[in-house]
C-alpha cells in the first residue's frame, strides 16, 4: 500500500483511477478529488449519515433520501439541499477551516459555497471505485439537467452506486429522493486532517 504525506501525516493512497487519497476529516471518511495549491477538495466517502440528515434537511423520505428541493426550480442557489448543507456544515464544521469553493455547476453559472454537492463534471472524471456508497444507490449533483418551465417536472443528475457505479440519468428536483453527499475544501495544512487508516 503506497500512502502520501499532507501536513507532515501520512495516508493511504488508494489504487483506483487518478489514485485518488483517503483521509479522514471530522469524524468522516473522504475522497481527495483535487490536491492543487496547497487546497484538497474532498468528497465525502458515504452518504451523509441519517441523523445529520434527520437534523438538517427537510422533506426526506423514510429512507432518509432528500429532495433535491421543494419547489419545481432545479438551481442549486435556491435549493433545499443547498440550505440543509450549509446548516449541516454551520454546525458540525464551525471553526473546521473550510475554504469557500467558486464552482461553475451548470454552463456560466457560479456559485460560492464552504460546502456543495459534486458537478456532473467532477462525477464523469470520478474512478468508477469512489462512486460506490455505503447505502443508497444514488446521489444527487449540484448540476441540473433540464427544466420544463410550467410544468411540475424539473431534473438534476443523479449518479449511480453501489449497483451501476459511473450512471448518469436525472429525476424530479422535488418528486424523488436521493442520498447527500457532499464537497468540501480544505487547507493541506488544516490540523483537523488525519489518517483515514
């Protein structure tokens, strides 16, 4: 097993595609998506547990999946997901360091966030290895599809797991339920880093 030094301590280096790292940061596992300039870009390695999802979010189902919003619109700036994220993050991160992340989500538009869902970029570049999930087959992205203006139908994609990992397809924003999973960003430095071993 080959590992890696971030902040003088070592990690395993995980032998899948880009040989993405696991570490560790507040209690969590992640994946490192991007280690560029002294910033790592994590994703969560599972599902948000159900009790951060039962304390933050709104409208989940009984299998603790979350709409990506209440509403027909599917912009990520006016989500439910968005609001149950930076909640979750107000909370449980305070005082963690996160970065705040600029993300181009869908053609020219941006959004600033210290925490986000993965774009369907970032899910198409992903080693088919870090799509798998400890429960649920699916989570959403931060990128929307389409959307059908006068009509109760809008979309995001979705990004398949444990059974079809690397599957992109779309749903309704507020009609289906996914998993939560999300991206943060962090210093290399960030002291609340540790081993994922």
């Amino acid at each position: 097993m080959k590992e890696i030094k971030i902040n003088n301590k070592r990690y395993k280096l995980m032998e899948v595609g880009n040989k993405e790292y696991e570490v560790k940061f507040n209690g969590y596992e992640w994946y490192v998506m991007k280690n560029e300039d002294g910033l790592l870009t994590l994703l969560m390695k599972n599902a948000l547990p159900v009790d951060m999802i039962k304390k933050y979010f709104e409208g989940y189902d009984e299998d603790y999946d979350v709409p990506f919003n209440t509403e027909v619109d599917p912009d990520w700036i006016n989500s439910t997901i968005r609001k149950g994220l930076i909640k979750f993050a107000e909370n449980e991160f305070k005082d963690k360091g996160l970065e705040l992340m600029v993300t181009n989500y869908d053609q020219d538009k941006y959004a600033e966030d210290y925490i986000r869902l993965i774009t369907i970029r970032e899910a198409e570049q992903m080693p088919e290895e870090m799509h798998k999930l400890d429960r649920g087959y699916y989570y959403w992205t931060m990128s929307p599809m389409y959307t059908q203006k006068g009509k109760e139908y809008a979309s995001v994609f979705r990004v398949g797991g444990s059974s079809n990992a690397g599957y992109l397809g779309y749903d309704s924003v507020y009609n289906s339920s996914y998993v939560v999973r999300p991206v943060v960003c962090l210093r290399s430095d960030n002291p609340y880093i540790e081993s994922a071993k």
